[in-house]
C-alpha cells in the first residue's frame, strides 16, 4: 500500500482548491476586500440598516454552499 497522497486532476477538484494559493486567487480576494472596505466607508448606513437582513440571507445560503461536504452522498458508493 503506498503512502504518496493521491493527487487527482484538476477537473475533478472543486473550484476552491484550484483558486485558493494561486495569483488568481489573491487577485480576487484582495479586490473582494477592497470592495468591502469602500462599501463600508461610504455606505456605512446603508449597510447598518440592511444588517438585519443580511444576516438572514446568511442562512438559507449557508445551507446551500456549506452542507456539500457533510458526506450525504445518497447512494453513491465510492
């Protein structure tokens, strides 16, 4: 039994771990940031005033992107 890690092709990795650590990948990270800091600055009552509903947005989306990895394969054997 080998011990190496195996390592799959990128086609069959997720979007996140091709972006993450690559120049693409800070590019859009620090733009995202950036964008954050400016809309915060000049929109803070704005962004104060729509909180409450922001936060719960957050849910209904945290359960579509965040649940993929719990192993709920529905039949799939591997």
């Amino acid at each position: 039994m080998s011990t190496t890690p195996h390592l799959s092709p990128i086609g069959s990795r997720s979007w996140r771990t091709v972006l993450v650590g690559t120049p693409v990948g800070w590019i859009v990270t620090l733009a995202l940031a950036g964008l954050g800091i400016y809309l915060f600055a000049t929109h803070t009552g704005h962004i104060l005033t729509a909180l409450p509903y922001l936060l719960l947005l957050v849910c209904p989306l945290m359960h579509l992107f965040m649940h993929g990895g719990h192993g709920h394969h529905h039949g799939r054997h591997e």
